[in-house]
C-alpha cells in the first residue's frame, strides 16, 4: 500500500496530519508560551524553513534558528553581545550584571575572568571530582532500590549535582540545599511569561528579605578566616593582571559573582540533564536496554541526550550594531535569540536530526555555546551525567514516566522538569 494510509514504523499518521494542520497556522514563536515550550520542536522547524531570521512583534525580538547562523553568531561577540545579560528579560530590564559573572560578560573582562576561573577549574581538579559524585550518587539511589520507583529530579538531579558543586566551593553540606535553591529562585515563569524575581532573594529566619550577596558574603567572610582547599579559598587568594595592567586580586564583588555564577550553573543545567536522560530513553526502551546491556555506549548515549534535548535551549544578546539576515536588518539595540536547541536538530547539520539515536557519530553541537563563552562547566556536567546513568542502569535497567505526576518546568532560561518520577517494576 502507498500514499496518505500507509503506515510504517517510521511514520505515524496522525503525526503527519497535525503537521499538515500546524503548517496552515500562521508561524508563530513566543518563548513563553507554556504550549510551545512543551514541545517547541515542530515550530523550530518552521522557523527554519520558512523564517530562519524571525521576528515577534509582541515582545519585540529577533531568532534565529539555523545552525550555520547561530553558531556564526556565538562566535560574533562583537555583534551580539553578553553583557548585558544573556535572558531577554535582563537585556530588556537593561541588567547591569556584577563583576565576575562571565558569562554577562565581554572582553578584555569575560577573557581576564575567564582564565582565571580555568586556572582554578582545571580537567584534573574535575577529574578528581568523579569518585565523590559516584559516591553521591550511590548515596541517594540505594535507598531506592526495592521502592518500585523513584524522581529523576527530586530523587536525583536536585541532589548530586547540590553536592558536588557545593563540595568544589567548600560549602557546608548544612547550607547546600540554601545555595541550589537560589539557583533556582526567581526563574520560573508567571501567567503573564515574565520571570517572578530577577533578583534572587532569600528570607532570613524572620521573614524578613535578604541578598544573595549578603547570603554568600556571610560564607566568604568565613572561609577568609578558614582557609582550605577548595575553590572559594583559591579564588580569594589567587593574582592576576586586570584590564588596566595592575597586579592584583579578585575584589569581593567579583569573587561573589563567581560563586553565583557556580552555584547557579553547576545546579540547574546538570539537574535537567539528568531528568531529560530519565524522560528520552524512556521514550526510547530498546536503546535504554541497549544500554543496560552494554555500559561502553553511555559516553556517546549523554552527547546524544545533549544535542537531542539541551537544558538550555536559547541564548539572547544584545545586537550592538545594525546587522543584516537574509535581506533584512536587524537595527542596533534589539535582542536577538539564539536558538542552539533548535541549531541542534538542523537537518543542514545532521542527518535524521529528529531521530534519537545513542549511536549516533556526533562532531559538534551548540549545547553549551560556542565560541569565547563556550561552557567552562561542560566537562563537569557530561561527568555528572556519565555517572548518574551508570549508577542508575546498576540498580534500574528499565523504567517508565509516570506521567499522572510529572511536571514540566517553566522558566525562559532552562527547559526541563519540575519532577519525573519513573515506576521501575
């Protein structure tokens, strides 16, 4: 049999018929909207196709969507630029972003702290980290084992990842869950798409509100007159040559955004890539058993779930001069999105982008960046997520979402889960 009624393996007919309804819609993008951003694959693709530069008029912003174009632009610091903030509602809010988040900034800065944070964040340093995040691991999945189930977030991703950066920075395993539900704070999305609290607060046991600043500085305080081996104590004591020629060390302002930036970073990135490697191989049992069967693919299986599934999917900037895309300009001052999840599934890139495959040959993908603020933390986090695999497939060769209690996360920065609980009889 052939045309509209055949059905194979490879095609499914009421997928081609909600494609062929949604290409009668009008194309539209908005990345807060709860529907898209359930499954923002489909209009991506349109996007692509039919509008690779894309304008929305409503909350006035560029994206672009091709993988030749977004990696051009990564690379384009000059062009579009991360200092004002790498969210659409911090570049719109105008942010001024403290000294020693990098990733908020341009050079001569962003390169100055850049190498400093590689200095201290070195492959060995990393390295010597996986015996403690197997034993992390290990810690919160034993209890587990016999229960019928478990979360890839609660269980899991909300844990590890709290313990190991906590560790790298000295943090007392008492305040850890404090410093990864920062992190978190202020992210996620209203009714109306904008994020609750761009500045991170905390209440102190009175109610009454306080700084991020002031919640880390009370640490920092501390590890200056208890020095030890950790990276708070390597960044308050190491020296460098700043911008203007002096030697010198790191002020606290900067020191302070360098732990935000850590805490923040080494939780919720980490945290989503654990519970979409829970959701994607559950979708795809014969490639987990695979797996279970054979622990030599799990390296190539964690690249695959990052390209297939990105935690952070979009990257704005600031466009600092009038710019053209495909016979349109795009004038100074605007914010351009970068769709890296989107670049990720160009089928001008790869072969069968739709199709999850943890044998797929994989060159390069745009999951954490490209170009000067490529991911300092990339080594780490597919680490983290090696070891999270491999100790679950010990103890859970397969499972299944529970779907009736699984919540997706809203926020404009990470895509993920709020919660994924699996049943594992």
């Amino acid at each position: 049999m052939n045309g509209l009624f055949y059905r194979s393996p490879r095609i499914d007919i009421i997928e081609v018929l909600c494609t062929m309804n949604a290409q009668l819609e009008p194309l539209y993008y908005d990345p807060y909207d709860m529907e898209i951003d359930a499954n923002p694959y489909p209009v991506w693709k349109r996007m692509r196709d039919e509008a690779p530069l894309y304008y929305n008029e409503e909350h006035d912003f560029y994206a672009l969507s091709r993988y030749e174009d977004v990696a051009k632009c990564l690379r384009d610091h000059e062009t579009y630029s991360s200092a004002k903030g790498t969210i659409m509602e911090l570049i719109k809010a105008d942010f001024e972003a403290p000294p020693g988040m990098l990733i908020f900034e341009d050079p001569p800065m962003h390169d100055i702290h850049r190498d400093l944070l590689r200095k201290v964040f070195t492959p060995r340093a990393i390295a010597e980290v996986e015996p403690k995040v197997r034993e992390f691991t290990t810690q919160v999945l034993d209890p587990l084992v016999g229960t019928g189930g478990f979360d890839f977030i609660k269980d899991l991703g909300q844990e590890m990842p709290m313990r190991t950066i906590g560790m790298l920075l000295g943090i007392p395993e008492a305040d850890q869950t404090k410093f990864r539900d920062y992190s978190l704070e202020g992210l996620d999305l209203d009714e109306g798409g904008l994020a609750r609290n761009l500045q991170f607060r905390f209440n102190n046991q009175d109610g009454s509100p306080v700084e991020v600043n002031e919640l880390f500085g009370q640490y920092l305080d501390w590890r200056e007159q208890n020095p030890s081996d950790d990276l708070m104590t390597k960044l308050l004591t190491i020296e460098f040559e700043d911008e203007q020629g002096e030697n010198r060390r790191l002020s606290r302002e900067e020191i302070l955004g360098y732990v935000r930036l850590l805490a923040g970073a080494g939780n919720e990135t980490t945290t989503r890539l654990i519970g979409w490697t829970g959701k994607v191989l559950a979708d795809h049992p014969e490639q987990l058993a695979e797996l279970a069967k054979d622990p030599s693919l799990i390296n190539n299986a964690i690249d695959e779930i990052l390209r297939f599934e990105p935690p952070s999917p979009v990257q704005a900037r600031y466009v600092t001069r009038d710019v053209e895309h495909y016979g349109q300009v795009v004038p100074k001052g605007s914010v351009m999105l970068l769709l890296n999840a989107s670049a990720n599934r160009d089928e001008r890139k790869y072969d069968d982008p739709d199709k999850f495959d943890i044998r797929r040959k994989i060159d390069q993908t745009l999951t954490f960046g490209h170009g000067i603020h490529f991911c300092l933390g990339s080594h780490l986090a597919k680490l983290e997520g090696r070891v999270a695999l491999q100790e679950v497939l010990k103890r859970f060769p397969r499972w299944r979402v529970d779907w009736d209690r699984a919540k997706q996360a809203r926020t404009s920065t990470v895509r993920g889960w709020d919660t994924l609980p699996v049943l594992t009889d």
